[in-house]
C-alpha cells in the first residue's frame, strides 16, 4: 500500500519525514511521494496529485492555534462539516499533549492532518494507525516503548577505564569528586593530545 506525504508550511521536515517514514514503515505502508507547499493555493492541488497515487497521506502542518494551519482549507475543499465547537464532525480526532490533529476518511482513501511536531505526532499515530488496520487490513504494531535506565551508577564505571582511578569509593569522597577527577583528566587528556 502507498502512502504520500504533504508538508504545508512546515518547518521541521526532516524530523517529521522521518517520524513518518519510521511509523508507516511498522504497517508496511510504502511513503513515495513526498511536496512541500507553503501557499494555500497549492495545497488542494498538491493534493490532489498525492491522492491519485497514495491511499494514505499524511498532511503536516505548523500549529495555528493548537491545530494544524492546514485542517480548515482541507475541511473546506473536502466538504466535512463544523460544529459550533469548531471541530470537524465525522472525523477521528487525534490528540496529542498540547495539539490536535485529524484522521479524515472516505471509502478507500485516509488524510491524516497531523501538526509540526514530531513527538506529538507519535502521540497521535497509535489512535489512527488503530483505525487504519481495521479499514485497511494492516499488519504491524507500534513497538513497544523500551525502558530506558538513565541512573549513574558507580558501580558499574570500571576502574580501569581512567588511569590513575583505581581508588575506593570511599577513597574518592563521594561521587561529585569522582565525576570531577574524570573531568580533570579528560581535559588535561584533551590539551595535551589537541595542541594546536
């Protein structure tokens, strides 16, 4: 299955592309096509074009209000009705940590509108990859998130890796003082092997 992508006035497109390219890659979805657009005249025909291929597109757009600047223009061009709320009726709404965006569908073709952020962006897939299994039939998950342990712990800093270390903990004075004595050293490391 193809999918397309659309950045409309967008600023982080490589962190985005590849967010993207990462999570279509989980269901198999083969992102081909991708345009920048930066003028509201060009985005229906930009479009256009991407849905003539691709049976997914993804649409990123700068925030306007916590919301993607793209999502009226393509709610106008694609007739979706607003509430008085201002929200979209009939849509999946994805939400994020401090944006919004939308999963738009018709029979055989999906429009995600997803804002310029790339960990906002993995906020929403997980709802709307969720809906795309079902409609399209995918296969794949979303990983799992892997536990990261970001604690220092002295015991596991070999003594051997900084010469002239190979003292106790108690010997060193704590931990500060062994952070800085590793310090002390790469510097003096640093001068002495980068002399201009």
């Amino acid at each position: 299955m193809d999918a397309g992508l659309l950045f409309y006035r967008s600023r982080r497109t490589s962190v985005c592309e590849k967010t993207i390219r990462r999570a279509a890659g989980w269901f198999h979805l083969s992102l081909g096509d991708v345009r920048v657009c930066t003028r509201e005249d060009r985005l229906n025909p930009n479009m256009a074009e991407l849905l003539k291929n691709a049976e997914v597109v993804f649409t990123i757009s700068k925030g306007d209000g916590g919301c993607p600047a793209c999502a009226a223009p393509l709610f106008g061009t694609l007739h979706v009705p607003v509430g008085e709320d201002g929200e979209p009726v009939g849509v999946l709404r994805l939400t994020g940590r401090e944006t919004k965006g939308y999963l738009v569908e018709s029979e055989d073709r999906a429009i995600f509108i997803l804002p310029d952020d790339p960990s906002e962006i993995l906020e929403m897939l997980p709802a709307a990859f969720e809906r795309l299994k079902q409609k399209f039939e995918l296969e794949g998950e979303i990983p799992a998130p892997k536990d990261i342990d970001f604690q220092f712990s002295p015991e596991k800093v070999s003594e051997d890796r900084i010469p002239g270390q190979n003292q106790t903990q108690e010997q060193k004075g704590g931990l500060w003082e062994e952070t800085w004595m590793k310090f002390e050293w790469w510097k003096n490391y640093c001068s002495t092997r980068f002399r201009h």
